[in-house]
C-alpha cells in the first residue's frame, strides 16, 4: 500500500465561525488501486503496478464541512516533498472534530474552490483525450477519499483514496511456459497505442512495463466494440475489440494478440537455466548475463566442441556478461605476435587486421583458452602480462568476488568475446547497423558517427532492469580476444564525443573486460 503523511499545519480558513476542537492531527494517504473488472479475478496482488506513485510536487486537496454542510476548509492544498505532504505554512493549527466531515482528493486544482462534495468534484474534472505525457496521466487520474478513520492514540487520519475512473489497458502479450509455470509480459517492441472510441480517438499513457493505460469516466464507456491501433516492430496494426461498460476503479484488458515466445537477444540467461525477457518477471533464480545472439553460426567450431563435450549437442546461442571482469588491464605482451608471423599460434594463425576479418572471427572461446593454456604455467606471465585473459579465467568464481556469476556447467564458461562477436554485441543489444562494413577487405578499422550513445542506451535498456548488473558508458573501451598483429589488439571504443570505433589499440594499454559464454 502507497502510503504518505499530510501534515496539517495551517488554517485554511481564518474566517471560520467556530474553531475546530481537539489536538493538531495528521493525515496518512493510500491509494487503493484499480481492480480488475473481470468477475473472476479476486486477487489485488496484480493491481500493485495500477496504483499511482506520488512524486514529489504532486498537490492534493483538502475539504472539511461541518454538520449543517457548511465549508470549515475549501480546498486547502497541500504537495508533496517526496516523503510528506505539507501545506503552504500558517499560524494556526488545523485539529480534528469528528462532528465534520473530511474529503480529500487528488490531483489538486483550484476550480474546485466551493465544492463541498465527491459528487460535485466528480462532475467538475474530465479526463484529458491525450495522456501520452505521464503529467497529463496523472492529471486525469482523478482519486477522492472520504471519512477516514481516526487513531485517536496517534491523532491520525486515515484516508484511502479511491480511484474515481475506469481504465483501459491496451497492450499484445508473448506467453511463455516454463517449469509449469506461465509467463506473460508485454513485448519491448509495443509502442504507439490508441484507442478510437465512437468519433473520439484518445492517446494512452505508455508505462515502463510498456502496457498503455487510459483513464476514463465510467459514463464515456458503453459496452460494445471500440477500435484501437498500435506499432509492434515497426509495423502498424489495427483491430477492434468488445469492452463492457466502464466501471468506477476497474481496469479492463485489450489484448490484440498474444504470441508464445522464441528465444531472442535481450532474454536473461539466469543461473538455474531459465531464459526469459526481464518483463516476464521471472525472480527464481538469479541473472547471470543477457542473450546476445541466438544464430548459431556464430559460435565457433571451438566453442561447439567443447559445448559437445559437456552434452550440448545443439548450440542455442551466446550470453554477455552483466559486468566487467575488469575495469582497465593489458591484453598481452606488447611487440610480440601470438601467430609467430603466421607459423603456428592457432587460433592466431591470422591476424585480425581488416574489417572483414573483425566480423568473421567469431572465436573468442578458442583464443581465450589458447592464450590462458600457453601462458598459465609460465610464471606470473598470465597474471602480469596477459591479464585480460587472467581476468576473464576468474570471473564468476569466489576468488574474485563474482561467484554468483559463475557459468552453468553445460556452458563453455566464460571468455573474452572476439571482435565479431563484439559486433554481434553491438548489433544485437546496442541495435547498431554494421551491415556495410562486414564485407570491407580494405580498413582495419572504422569509426561510425553517433553510434557509441546510441549503443550505450539500447545495451543499457537490457542492464538497467537488473540488479547489480554494471551499465555500460562513454568514454570506454573493451577489449576483444582477437589480435590485429604484434603490438596491437582489436578493441571497441565508446567516445565520449559519441562514436564508436571498432579499431585496435597497443597491447600494453588497459580497457575494460567484459566476458561472454556460448550455450
């Protein structure tokens, strides 16, 4: 339950006839919430993402009427800090008489001056047509609480608001069984609802679950068929749908389609196995990492030999790291060439030294583990030197602190991604078009406008909705495993002025680690 303090601290009405008797009190807000208006749905378990969250400036306000109906208090304001809800100051304290009546509502406004009434306050404000803002949202989330019940020991109020419209929730839905339990959730890819009803076309608010919601008087809704439109990946849809009539605090669901869920880049690899979006709200087992790419193609004969030896028949894709496996270290010995100039060295045989090659080498696993196998018995070589990979050989155990990470077993564990994974990486999470460079046999390196933010902010979305996961940001750099040639390795680079550069960079420098592991 939503709850806030109102501190009465100021008299509203310095003219009032007679004044209010007893102690100085305090009102506690709560929202009670939508419910839905399917009969058969009795639990209020759902609605606690309906209920509307304060923020701090909001205004609500306050009515007190005595006995014979006359105003003690018209409309007081009072707004909220962010903790309490405060009025604007005064000399004299409001107390609480049980004899009068209280009303409060939300969100405030000063054409209710007069109104003694719920229904008087009902009649006077009317939903806005377009409440794409969230402030207009809000605005139209008309909410009143009448009565209360008084704790005398604590001289508090207790007021529930109530809210005063019907809404309609516009959204698709993926559906997904796992463990015999059923998933639903509203895909990313949703946006751009409305709704036509008879003549008048109205614009949802869109909440960060990505359902739309419209607010509604309960009288604007008749039962029978309205029309709504929406755009699900780049692609717009139309369709109509039978409601029943609006009903005050009831919600009614609009579902156009509901599809069952495939595997895709942005789904959760969690440690029991489970692979769901975050929207599905799966919370039995903890993240571990973010799918990147389900082509299976791009996981190299490497990476599918050792996953056949753990049982993994049929690869299913590649997963990034939710954080680094080091914030700055070297790749390797500066001036020395794991290919011995192309005699030996698989699988360094071939320098990774033109844009082409950057996207077909999809061996991180295998270059990981050759470098970690060549150089762990070498002294502290692995550690001192190559400790990019000395990094990424410890990330998800107890010695690092990240063992809460550590890869499944029917995985390869974990590795520096290659740089063409890097640009599944970016591809796929950061939704940056490479196509045209994939094919270019003539540069070593390119450095693409305004695609470092935009990369940041969609790998984000994915991060952002997890718990200790490490977001990325400008003005970074991440190494891959693949090497350019004895004094250089292949790296990606967020600018801070906002590119991004898929280049090469000395071996002796330190950008960041971020690991992967095949599936």
């Amino acid at each position: 339950m939503l709850l806030f303090i109102l501190f009465l601290s100021g008299c509203a009405e310095q003219e009032m006839d007679s004044p209010i008797h007893g102690d100085s009190f305090t009102i506690e807000v709560s929202d009670g919430g939508f419910l839905s208006a399917d009969a058969g749905v009795t639990t209020r378990a759902v609605e606690d993402g309906f209920k509307t969250v304060f923020t701090s400036g909001d205004r609500l306000g306050l009515i007190v009427t005595d006995g014979g109906s006359q105003l003690v208090i018209d409309n007081k304001a009072f707004t909220f800090d962010g903790t309490k809800w405060t009025d604007a100051g005064g000399s004299q304290n409001i107390t609480y008489d049980a004899s009068y009546r209280y009303l409060v509502y939300y969100p405030y406004s000063e054409t209710m001056n007069g109104k003694k009434t719920e229904d008087e306050i009902k009649n006077a404000f009317t939903p806005k047509a377009d409440q794409r803002n969230y402030a207009d949202y809000t605005a139209s989330d008309l909410m009143i609480g009448t009565g209360g019940m008084f704790n005398t020991a604590g001289n508090i109020l207790r007021m529930e608001l109530k809210h005063v419209r019907t809404m309609l929730i516009l959204a698709p839905k993926y559906t997904y069984e796992w463990k015999g339990q059923t998933y639903n959730w509203v895909p990313d890819n949703f946006s751009d609802g409305g709704l036509v009803i008879g003549d008048n076309v109205y614009v949802p608010w869109q909440s960060g679950t990505n359902e739309t919601r419209l607010l509604l008087s309960a009288s604007e809704l008749s039962s029978g068929s309205i029309r709504y439109f929406y755009t699900q990946g780049g692609q717009k849809k139309t369709g109509t749908a039978v409601i029943s009539g609006g009903q005050q605090g009831k919600y009614q669901w609009i579902v156009p389609e509901t599809s069952v869920y495939t595997l895709a880049p942005g789904a959760v690899y969690y440690a029991d196995g489970t692979l769901l979006p975050s929207a599905a709200g799966y919370t039995g087992s903890t993240p571990i990492g973010i799918v990147y790419s389900t082509d299976v193609s791009r996981i190299s004969t490497a990476a599918k030999q050792a996953l056949k030896e753990k049982g993994v028949d049929t690869p299913h894709g590649l997963v990034m790291a939710l954080t680094n496996a080091s914030d700055g270290c070297r790749w390797g010995e500066y001036g020395k060439d794991e290919n011995s100039g192309g005699a030996d060295g698989e699988p360094f045989k071939e320098n990774t030294g033109t844009l082409q090659k950057q996207y077909n080498n999809i061996d991180g696993y295998g270059e990981t583990h050759w470098i970690i196998d060549t150089y762990k018995n070498s002294g502290n070589a692995l550690k001192d030197t190559y400790t990019a990979f000395y990094h990424a050989s410890r990330y998800g155990t107890a010695e690092s602190s990240t063992g809460k990470y550590a890869a499944p077993s029917n995985s390869t564990g974990w590795f520096i991604p290659s740089m063409g994974q890097w640009w599944d990486i970016l591809s796929n999470l950061g939704n940056v078009n490479l196509d045209e460079h994939k094919a270019d046999t003539n540069k070593d390196n390119v450095s693409i406008s305004g695609a470092a933010s935009t990369a940041v902010a969609n790998m984000n979305r994915y991060l952002e909705k997890i718990s200790g996961a490490t977001p990325f940001s400008t003005d970074t750099y991440f190494w891959s495993s693949s090497e350019y040639y004895g004094y250089y390795a292949c790296y990606v680079r967020f600018y801070g002025g906002g590119n991004l550069y898929l280049y090469w960079y000395g071996k002796n420098y330190a950008p960041r680690v971020r690991c992967s592991f095949a599936f």
